[in-house]
C-alpha cells in the first residue's frame, strides 16, 4: 500500500461522494416536487373542476416541496455528522458494542486487545478503542473514526469464538488498512451524508403507515397519489444510498485484504475467515442490530445485498484472490476440520507466535540499543523496506526514498516486533495501561523515569498539583521501570492512550498543564520530553474534536518551505556533534527537498516554539510534498550514517504530527555491532 497514493485516492473518493450525493438529492428533489405537483392539481381538479391549475398556484407549492425536501435532508444529515463527531467509539456503541474493560480476565478479551495493541504499535499510531458486539453470531468486524486518534475497532462474538489467533489477526489488520489509508474518514463521512437520504426512507414508513390509518379522505385519487409518493421517495432514498455505497466501497475492500497480507505475511489468515464465514450458518450477517448504515465499513457483508449494491466483492472472489488454489468443493472438508479443533490449539498458537518473535530478534530487549547510535543497517526497516542483514556500512543515500512507501504500511516484521515489545512489557505497568485509574499515573511516572536525578522534583510537582494520593500512585509504577527498555516508553504510552482519553475533558486539561510543566521543570527539555508531549497532545486534541483535523492538505511545498527548512535545522542540530557536519546534514535534506532553495542553515534558538509553529502548517501539505518532505527529514537525520533511539522519537513524533505514522525503527537480526546500553 502506497500511503500517499491512498491519500490522493481518499480526497478523489471524497469529492466523488460529494457528487453522488448532489447527484441523488436533485433526483429526489425532482421526483418528490413533480408529484406533489401532480397531487395538487388532482386535489385542486377535485375542488374546482376540471382544469389544470394556474402557474401562480402550482410554482410555491412545487417550490414548498422542493424546500422541504431539500430541509430534511440537510438537516437529518447534519445532525448525524454532528454526532459522528464524538469519534469512533460512538458507531461502535450504537451497534450495541460493548467495550472491553481494561481488568478483564477473560481469555477472548485479552486475545483481541493482544493483537489490536500489536497492530497499533506495528502502525505507529495509538491503540484504538475495542468493542465487542456480544450479540452477534456471525463473523464480522469494523472499524470507525475520523483520525486514528479517535479510532474504534469492534468485533462480533462470532469473530472471537470461531477464528483463530492467526485468522483474528488477518482480520484486525484488515481493518487497520481502513484506519491507515483514509477509508475510515470517508466511511464517517458516508454515514452522515447519507442518513439525509435515508431520513426520507424512515419518513415515508411513517407517511405509509399514517395513510393506511386515515378515515376520512375527500377522494381516492388524491390518497392513492399521496401513497405512491411516501413510497417512491422512501423507495428512491434507498437506493441511492445502496448504490452510493456500492460504489465507494468495493474496490477499497480488495486494497485491505492485500494489506492485511503484507502485515501479517500470511494469505492464509484472512482467507481463513472469509472462508469460515462461507461454511458457517450466520456468515457474516448481522442480526441483533441494523447494519444498513454501516455496511459499508464491514469486514463482511452485513446485510445480504444483491450483487447491485454490494459493499463487498463476492465472497468465493476474494478468498480466490487470497488462496489461487481454493476452490469451493473444499469447503465442507474444512469445515469438519476446524469443528475438530480446540481451544487449546489457540493458546499454543499464541504461545508459538511470541517465542517467534524472540527467536526473530535473539537476545530479547537486553540486545537492543538504547540511546547510543544505532549502525544504519539497523534502521532497514524504514530506510529500505526490509531488515538489512548483516552489520555493515551506514545505509547509503538512496536507501532513504524507500521510506515513504513504509508510512502507515507496516511488514511482517514490523508486527513481530511489536508483539515482542508487548509481550516483555513489565505486567504492572502494562496493568495501569489499561487502567481507567491509572492511565494519567503511568505518563506522570514516564516523565519522572525519564527525570533521573531530578524526580523528586517532579514528585513534589506531582503531589502539589494532583495530591498525595497520585504522588504514591505514580511512586509505586516507578521500581517496574528498570525492566522497561526505553524502546518499549512509546508502545506503553500507545496502550495507555483509550483509557487515557476516557478521562474527563477537565482533567484532561489540567493533566497536560501539568505534563508541560514537569517537561519543563528542570529549564531544559530533552528530545524524549519533547516527542513525548508533542505526540501525546496531539492525539488528545485530534480525540476531543476529531472532525477538525484535517488529514489531506492542499497547499504546495513552496508556500511552506522555510518551515520545512526549520524543521530540517532542529533535526539535523540534535542529529550531529558538530556545526558543520549539522550543516551538511541540513543541506542535504534540503537540496532532496528543493534543489533551487536558498535557505540558509540557522538553527533557530527557541527550538520547541520553532517546531510548534512549522508543524501544523506542514499538516496541510498535499500528499506528494509530504512524501518529499519525509524523505529530506530522514536524509537529514541519517546523514551520519546512525539515529539515536531520541533521534527516531523525535522523527516518529514530527511525522505523527503532519499525519503520517511510521512504524518502529527495527533492530538488526543478524550479527550487527550494537551497543546495549539502558537510557537513564
């Protein structure tokens, strides 16, 4: 998956979306006026005579009903994208989802929230809320939110009994690929715009059913044409937003099964469940709730659509796609297969997948670099594609054009390593993760960890600010932090974030007060500190109003290039011993950014305010600037041939902050020279 190619296909299918949906509402428009029009003349020939109304009476009523029409649909619409507003968690609970708690013990739970955690810290992005619809048997799955800092990824009961760990990671990463490339936005989209037209569905059931109950109407003709209308305008309100959403849909659902592949490096996976879904009485259909306005964002078809208005490929099409060899006559064979299998099959397979993750990286966490340099075969993973073998040489200058096909596009790798980090991560702190309680307790005790001579300072801010209570709170996480690894602080921030952003908005407020002035407290702000708050903030606010971040920019790199060039001279300031190999570096990233640029290096004094002030305008870069600009930044920062454990947090959370997630750095397999050293 090309990340900025999705980007400009996610802006297309926006503006198409608009379009239909013009389209739909002039039709609807016409239909209804030139019945009502036609009503009117019946009801005035029944009054007056034979005749055809004057112009001068027929023209308000026909533009009363254009109006109205025109009313509700707006209106309805803009009600729903109101509500949709408040983020993804809200679909989820309107389908009847149940969140998982964050102390539960039960072993499906733990599974799904397992491999979510490991698919977020794979994507570079925070974990998303995870629902269960307990009352649906059928597999399926979805996932809804503007930005993937408002995200809700929910399941079906069916999902959690009937699939394996390996099957219910194919699909997760399936939906992660919505979440990654834009489809959730427009599927939000389509929600609200849409409900408009079908408000005039619900109308007519009522406008039906209020006609049947009548008892007294001067004249059949003009009930029976008030009738044909309630029908055809609810009738013509769901059609269009079927094919609307067939139309949209379709192709998007073939780019998440490729994607779910190249994540998990296993076709067998989601072919799996698809193919679970072709053998099992409930398919994927929902029962328990109305799956009509949410079709479109299923991993499964839902409803049961001819082929007209399918949101989804044909079922046997896309496992065909998956598995070149399936063919349909198997399915009965595989069914009495999985109906032998056992629960503790799943376990084992569970078990299996993270001894092989730690067979993957040998040495364990121990092995891997702190913030000592890392050799540049090490960070392969986003500067080629791939883990490069062996301990050679830095990576050469070209390896870094690779790096924008890994933005929101993680490997096999990638995921493996995130389940290692999860999997090693210290159990209490993982525990205060995902505790509502504990959540603001566990970022508090991250920043006075990462104080070092300095955290009773940071306490004593802790205790005057929250109390007594949050001083012991955070005093008792913090002896589990000398099993942490510093590479793990950001995968434990990325679980904490759903429990995080549950808290009020309040005290969400006086947290971040509070996280700016510990980060500040000792006059000197650490790259650490910085990526640490400029990340965590940033989600906040995109998960308080996520309908206002806007995640594809139009404007045109020359309008922002001296802001580009200041990030490229606090990069390459932190990035390099000295000024003048500083200086190269920028130079560097700046020639790849825009050869004719004449921008001097000057690193600027008030780093932390120069950033604050470059990022958001480099937010609203069209997708193919972004792509040139995440080349120079990692030119830059690469320039000596290493990047610092610091340097990649300060990497992750620029990119993180102009909507464009990169996965983990990787650590280097084979026999590389690498320092193991614990930052302090």
């Amino acid at each position: 998956m090309d990340f900025f190619n999705e980007q400009r296909r996610a802006v297309g299918q926006s503006k198409r979306l608009v379009a239909l949906f013009m389209v739909a509402v002039v039709l609807i428009v016409a239909v209804i006026t030139a019945v009502v029009a036609v009503a009117w003349s019946l009801f005035s020939a029944a009054d007056a005579g034979p005749g055809v109304p004057p112009a001068g009476e027929l023209l308000p009523v026909a533009a009363t009903a254009a109006l109205v029409t025109v009313a509700v649909i707006a209106l309805s619409s803009w009600i729903r994208t109101s509500r949709l507003r408040q983020g993804g968690g809200v679909v989820a609970r309107e389908l009847g989802g149940t969140l998982i708690p964050p102390d539960t013990t039960n072993p499906s739970y733990r599974r799904l929230r397992n491999v979510v955690e490991e698919m977020a810290i794979a994507s570079g992005v925070p974990v998303p809320e995870i629902y269960v619809l307990e009352q649906e048997a059928g597999i399926n799955a979805f996932a809804a939110g503007y930005t993937p800092s408002d995200a809700a990824i929910g399941v079906t009961r069916g999902c959690l009994e009937q699939l394996s760990r390996s099957e219910l990671q194919g699909v997760i990463a399936h939906e992660f690929s919505h979440i990654l490339n834009g489809d959730m936005r427009l599927n939000i989209r389509l929600m609200g715009l849409l409900f408009g037209i079908l408000m005039l569905s619900i109308l007519a059931r009522y406008g039906m059913h209020m006609s049947r109950g009548g008892r007294n109407s001067r004249g059949a003709a003009p009930v029976l044409i008030v009738a044909l209308a309630v029908m055809i305008v609810g009738s013509i309100g769901v059609f269009f937003g079927r094919l609307i959403k067939a139309g949209l849909s379709r192709q998007r659902e073939y780019l998440a099964d490729a994607s779910a592949v190249q994540f998990t490096r296993d076709n067998t996976a989601v072919a799996g469940a698809l193919k679970k879904i072709a053998i099992t009485a409930q398919g994927s259909q929902l029962t328990a709730t109305d799956g009509e306005q949410v079709s479109h964002m299923l991993f499964g078809d839902g409803v049961g659509y001819s082929r007209l208005f399918a949101t989804h490929p044909p079922l046997l099409e896309r496992i065909g796609r998956l598995d070149p060899g399936f063919r349909p006559e198997q399915l009965p064979e595989l069914a009495a297969q999985w109906q032998r299998r056992r629960k503790a099959e799943q376990e084992a397979a569970e078990a299996a997948e993270l001894r092989e993750a730690r067979d993957r990286f040998p040495g364990g966490l121990d092995a891997l670099p702190g913030t000592e340099a890392l050799p540049g075969g090490v960070v392969g993973g986003v500067l080629a594609g791939a883990v490069l073998a062996g301990g050679g040489a830095a990576g050469s200058d070209a390896a870094a054009g690779p790096v924008t096909r890994q933005v929101a596009n993680p490997g096999f790798d990638h995921v493996r390593y995130a389940e290692l980090l999860r999997g090693d991560l210290p159990e209490a702190l993982a525990d205060a993760a995902h505790m509502h309680d504990h959540a603001i307790d566990l970022v508090l005790a991250v920043l006075v960890d990462a104080a070092g001579q300095d955290r009773m300072r940071h306490l004593e801010r802790i205790e005057a600010d929250r109390g007594p209570d949050a001083r012991a709170a955070v005093e008792a996480l913090l002896p589990h932090f000398a099993k942490l690894h510093p590479v793990q602080r950001a995968p434990l921030l990325a679980i904490a974030f759903p429990a995080l952003k549950r808290r009020p908005a309040s005290e969400l407020k006086a947290f971040r007060d509070l996280m700016g002035a510990l980060i500040r407290l000792d006059g000197e702000v650490s790259l650490f500190e910085y990526a640490l708050g400029r990340d965590l903030a940033a989600h906040l606010e995109e998960a308080e109003d996520p309908s206002r971040a806007q995640l594809f920019g139009t404007i045109h790199l020359p309008e922002v290039l001296s802001e580009a060039a200041t990030v490229l001279a606090v990069l390459a300031m932190h990035g390099h011993e000295n000024l003048d190999d500083a200086r190269r570096a920028y130079l560097k990233g700046l020639y790849a950014l825009e050869p004719q640029a004449s921008h001097p290096f000057a690193p600027p004094q008030d780093w932390i305010r120069a950033l604050d002030d470059a990022l958001p305008r480099l937010d609203r870069l069209e997708p193919v600037a972004k792509a040139l600009l995440l080349e120079a930044l990692l030119l830059t920062v690469h320039h000596d041939g290493r990047i610092t454990l610091h340097e990649a947090e300060l990497l992750r959370a620029v990119c993180a902050s102009v909507h464009c997630p990169l996965p983990p750095f990787l650590p280097q397999p084979g026999g590389g020279p690498v320092e193991q050293h614990r930052a302090q």
